[in-house]
C-alpha cells in the first residue's frame, strides 16, 4: 500500500490569500512549502482511491490515472470541490462513499454526472475495495464527517479530518484495532486555545500519544502552525512529523 498526502492544508491553504506572515511569504517562493485543501492518495495493488477531493486540479490528476472509488470524509468545500469539475467527464461512473448528508455540497447530489454517489457510509462497517478495507469512524465536526480505519490486510493506517478531539466510540475502536500509522488533523498552534472543528498541536499530540502508533503525520496544516514552526522547531516525539504536499509513504 502507498500513501501521497495530495494536499495538507486547511481551507485557506498556505499560501492564505492578503496574508504576508513567514508562512505565506516562504509559500508564494517555493512551491514545496505549499499547502492545497487536505485529501490523500492511497494505491493499493494498482488501483487508486482517493481520500476527499477538495483539489481544483484533481481532474487533472484523476487522467493520469482513473481511480476506482473515492471515499469522503465530509462535503464542507475544501474536500470536496474537485469534484464539480470532474462529475462532467467521460467514461465508466467512478463510485463515491461518505456520510450520509443530504444536503451535500453545490448540486453535486442533483447533477452528479459521472460520479456515483453510493448510500451514505454505516459508522464502524467496513467497506472493502479490491483488498483495501475502509471503516468508516465517526469525527467531531460541524458537518456529518467520517474519518476511515484503512488496511490492506498488512498496513493499518488511520485517517482523522477534519476533527476536534476523538468521539470516545471512535478511540475505543482505534485503541483496539492498533493502528500502524495515524494521519491526523493539527490545525492551529497551541496559541488557538479554545479550537472549534479542528485541533489544535497539543490535542492532536495527546491523540497520537493514547493510539501509539508507530508513525504519525500531522495533516490539515494553517499558515499560523507553519509560522510558528518557522519561528521555534515544533516539539515532537519520536515518530511524528508535518506531512507534506507530495509526500509519499510506502507501508
């Protein structure tokens, strides 16, 4: 199994637009430091599936290689807005899963075009897609929002956005099925005391502390979190690293 963080950022991306702190300054000259809308790529046995679709080149991306499924953790914009474009491609209908929001985003729902919206997802009912088993987690946000349990049935990882804190039905889960690997929302710096919808570094690094996996990424990255890591390195353990647009993983 492989993992490509596609993008790592949070609604306002790095660079954020009229924002001229180091993060934003240091984006808009190099392009490694840049941060588009958080959603990742998973191959598993040549077959591609997508964590969200908030990427506005994703039908770009999707012509170099069609992918078989795309799981979405919820319909908030930024995870989702790839899609408006792409729904009006050609060829074989590519299925959609995620939580069941009627509302959805846009028309997508009404004119899904070539996507194929699948019932909305059962919390902690495993999906299978050729040999990747996704279970849909329940996540605390302002919309219905899953994060997935993903496992090739030799890699477990775990993939948590948009989250603040964990449901204690979600951690039990997790605590039991041990994950090799957390991907993890870390929006704010810890100067965000009181966070709403996303967590800050510390909650996501008490999160990663109580699941023990080997390895974790912290995704869903503001352009505050980067300054401050800019200003002073982040302290984090052994093990724990920012993703990065780009980056790849091999389990």
């Amino acid at each position: 199994m492989r993992l490509r963080f596609a993008g790592t950022g949070d609604s306002a991306q790095v660079p954020c637009f009229g924002c001229d702190c180091p993060a934003c300054q240091r984006g808009r000259l190099l392009r490694s430091h840049r941060r588009e809308p958080c959603c990742g790529e998973l191959v598993v046995d040549d077959c591609l599936v997508l964590i969200d679709a908030g990427r506005t080149d994703l039908a770009e991306r999707c012509e170099r290689q069609r992918p078989a499924a795309i799981l979405l953790t919820h319909y908030h914009a930024d995870h989702v807005q790839g899609l408006l474009h792409l729904r009006w491609g050609c060829g074989e209908p590519i299925p959609v899963y995620g939580p069941k929001d009627p509302q959805g985003c846009a028309d997508l729902h009404k004119n899904p075009g070539i996507l194929d919206f699948q019932p909305g997802l059962k919390p902690f009912r495993p999906l299978a897609l050729g040999r990747l088993t996704a279970t849909p987690l329940p996540l605390n946000h302002s919309k219905p929002t899953l994060g997935y349990a993903l496992s090739d049935g030799a890699s477990r990882i775990a993939w948590l956005t948009d989250t603040v804190g964990l449901p204690g039905a979600t951690e039990r889960f997790l605590c039991e099925w041990r994950p090799d690997a957390l991907v993890i929302d870390a929006t704010h710096p810890d100067s965000h005391r009181i966070p709403r919808n996303h967590n800050n570094l510390s909650m996501a690094l008490e999160i990663i502390e109580r699941l023990s996996p080997s390895r974790a990424w912290l995704t869903h990255i503001s352009h505050e979190l980067d300054a401050e890591a800019m200003r002073a390195p982040l302290a984090l353990p052994e093990g724990v690293e920012l993703a990065a647009d780009g980056l790849e993983i091999l389990f």
